[in-house]
C-alpha cells in the first residue's frame, strides 16, 4: 500500500491522540470523515496501523527506577534467553541487537534492590551492562516522512 502525503498526516495524528475522532482529522487533512476512515482501515489492513495504546507513566505507577540492559548471551545461552525474558514483567522493551551485546532492555523498576535482584537474574544468561535512565530527550517521537533522494 502507498502511503500518500494525506495518510501521513492522519499517521501522525494518530500518533497525537489516537482518541481523535474522523471528523477531527478530517478537518486537519482536507477530506471527508468517510474518507478518513476508509484510510484508516486500509492503513490498519496492510499492517500500518498496529494497533492503539495507552501510554502509561511508569513512575506515576509506582517504579521510580528506569534502566537500559544490554546482555552479552554465553554460549548457548541466547536461545533460552529469548525465550526467558517474554516472562519478565520488569521488561518494556527488548531488542535484539548487533555487534559485541546481543540484546538490549528498556526496564522498569521499583528501586535499586529490585534492579539488583533483576541483574541477577540475567547473569545467568550472559554479561550484563547497565544505564539508569534520567530522561527522555524526545517523548513519543512521531514518525517521520521518509526522505526521497534524487538518484
């Protein structure tokens, strides 16, 4: 599916407020409330469109601590990681990475104690590297146009 200059702006405003109705959008993008949605459905049939989510505060729910992990799998123990850390609650995000670590968690924690008692969890899986995170440089950042180079 091509995604035009129009379906790029109701992506972005989705990304906003994804609780916009068709008709604010509309208005926003210069077509009609039933043009909206028909794009919205397409865009959410090809797989654009994912989803809708709440973004929750971590820190407003009680975890005062967010850390980014990198492991670094021993030998054959990537495997049984992969599987193990879909069971971590502690986990918000968790990517599978190149070059010396092979994976790399955006965490969230109680405290100090509950990051130390994480950590040894995961050193039985690999070596581990740690970065408390003290805040986010860009909140939610929207996606991007792609840029078009002339070749």
């Amino acid at each position: 599916m091509k995604v035009d200059d129009i379906n790029w702006k109701i992506l972005q405003l989705l990304q906003e407020n994804s609780r916009q109705t068709n008709t604010q959008i509309a208005k926003v993008v210069g077509v009609t409330s039933p043009a909206v949605a028909e794009r919205i459905r397409k865009m959410e049939d090809a797989g654009i469109i994912k989803g809708y989510t709440a973004t929750v505060s971590h820190y407003d729910t009680g975890y005062q601590l967010r850390a980014l992990i990198t492991v670094r799998a021993f030998m054959g123990r990537l495997k049984p990681f992969l599987q193990k850390v879909k069971s971590f609650e502690e986990v918000v995000n968790c990517y599978r990475i190149t070059g010396n670590e092979n994976i790399v968690m955006e965490v969230v924690l109680d405290n100090q104690m509950h990051l130390e008692k994480f950590i040894d969890q995961l050193i039985t899986y690999g070596e581990t590297k740690t970065q408390i995170i003290l805040s986010n440089v860009i909140e939610n950042n929207p996606i991007v146009k792609p840029i078009t180079f002339n070749r």
